[in-house]
C-alpha cells in the first residue's frame, strides 16, 4: 500500500454566480497561473494542492462548482462533506452581490452546520468598475459572523491569505491538533484542470 503523503485531508468548496472569478481563483492559488479565456465551468471540477500548515502536511481537495443555476443539482451534493466553502462575488456586478444570501442559504440547507465559511469579494483590481463597495462586503460578513476578503486573481491579491486562513480555521476544529508554529507553505499541486474563466 502507497504510504500516505499528508497528514489531512480538508474538503474546500468555492460556489457563487457564473462569471465571478471562482475557476481563477483556484487556478491562482493551485498554479499560480491566470487566463483570461472564458470557459465556464461545466458542472464541477477540482484541483488538490498540499499545503503546510503548524507542522501538519494538509491536502486540500478544492472543488470549483458552476454558478449556472441548470447545475444546481448537481452541486448542491457536494456541499456535503465539504469543511470549508469560500462563497466569490464580483465587486463589479451588484447582482453577483445580492445572491450572496441565496448561497448562504444554500449552505445553510445542504452544507454540514459547522462549516467554516468566507466571503470572497473578486476582481478588487478593477478598482475603476467598482459597484459594491468594501463596506458592504465587510458589512454583510459580520452580519453572518464570517471571514471577508478582497481578492484579485488577475493581481494575485489576497488569494494565498484566504485559502491559508480557511485552512487554518478548519484545523483550529480538528481533533489533535498539532499547536508548532511552523508557517511554511509547502507548493505541491497537481489537476485534474481543463476549464478557466476570466476574473
């Protein structure tokens, strides 16, 4: 039998509307990469990076879930078992915004209840196309007692931070615990990636 390379293994989704980045986001962070063809994800995808996290080896399973609302079925299964989901919105369209309580309630229905949860507002470099402002964004994460970020996959903002914090809250819950102070980020991905969208 292969001898395991990891000590955990952390289940993350990334849901919201189609279009606002989340595909870039997750190739951002598992190799370090950004396209800007638009392909939209078709149903669901993933990429696995390992990571280094207090002396724990920890695989992350990153599932990228279509924002079209004909794959809503098809996702919403895969909320289960997930221990971290990071719910994106594009700081340009205020619709990508609003939705933002139809997935919290998604969550609320079909994720594990104690799920660690972020708000992710992308595309914060286009500063000029601005609709939704910081503060809301801040505003709406504190109403429902979740971390917030700005992010921009095209600049590479925040991107590493969000999914190390996430990391970092899931094993904050886990059972045994390693409390070293080993902060290194270990840079091991590998995909199963064919489908990229602009950011």
């Amino acid at each position: 039998m292969a001898k395991k390379t990891y000590d955990l293994l952390f289940k993350l989704l990334l849901i919201g509307d189609s279009g606002v980045g989340k595909t870039c986001i997750l190739f951002r962070f598992s190799d370090d990469a950004f396209n800007t063809t638009f392909i939209s994800t078709i149903g669901i995808d993933f990429k696995i990076k390992t990571i280094e996290l207090h002396g724990k080896k920890i695989k992350l399973q990153i599932w990228d879930t279509a924002g079209q609302e004909r794959f809503h079925t098809i996702t919403t299964s895969y909320y289960r078992g997930a221990m971290g989901i990071m719910l994106v919105y594009d700081i340009t369209s205020p619709k990508t915004f609003d939705n933002i309580a139809k997935w919290l309630r998604n969550i609320d229905e079909h994720a594990n209840e104690d799920v660690e949860k972020m708000i992710l507002g992308n595309k914060c470099d286009m500063e000029e196309k601005r609709m939704v402002s910081k503060e809301r964004g801040e505003a709406i994460a504190r109403e429902h007692g979740i971390r917030f970020f700005e992010t921009s996959a095209k600049n590479n903002i925040n991107i590493e931070r969000s999914f190390m914090e996430l990391a970092e809250a899931i094993l904050n819950k886990t059972p045994s615990r390693d409390t070293s102070t080993n902060h290194t980020n270990v840079h091991v991905s590998q995909s199963s990636g064919h489908s990229s969208k602009c950011c």
